[in-house]
C-alpha cells in the first residue's frame, strides 16, 4: 500500500481558493492542516505486524515499491510529498 502524506487537506485548500477564499487566518489554517501531529505510519503498520518505510525520493520510493512486488506478504510505504 501507499500513502501519500502530504500532511495537508489540499483538496478543501483548492476548493477555498475555487470559491475566492485564498488566505486563511490561523484558526482556519489550523483546521486544513494535519500535520501536527504528524500522522507516523510507518509505526502504525509496524504495530499491525505489517512491514513498512517511509520515502522522500523517486529513487527510494522505486526501491521499495520494487521489494515490496518482491514480497508475498502486504507492505505500507509512506511516500513524503
């Protein structure tokens, strides 16, 4: 599996700016962002007994994806964008 963790509601970003709304103040900043805390899958998975890693290149990403065909069983790789 993959995640892409971009840590943002980028989607509800697009439609604020779609409908005029650009900027936001810091209350509404802080409701479009989920990156505090940090969601850590990585350990999530781990805990569920499924192996995972976490990338911040084309070339890791390509590696892993790579020995996770390899692998028989699931894997999460969490890809930081």
């Amino acid at each position: 599996m993959l995640i892409f963790a971009n840590r943002k509601y980028q989607i509800l970003r697009n439609e604020m700016s779609n409908v005029g709304v650009p900027d936001f103040g810091p209350k509404a900043e802080s409701l479009l962002d989920i990156g505090n805390p940090a969601i850590d899958w990585v350990s999530l998975s781990h805990g569920m007994g499924v192996p995972a890693t976490r990338v911040e290149t084309i070339e890791d990403l390509d590696r892993d994806f790579r020995a996770g065909l390899a692998d028989s069983g699931p894997r999460l790789i969490e890809v930081l964008v």
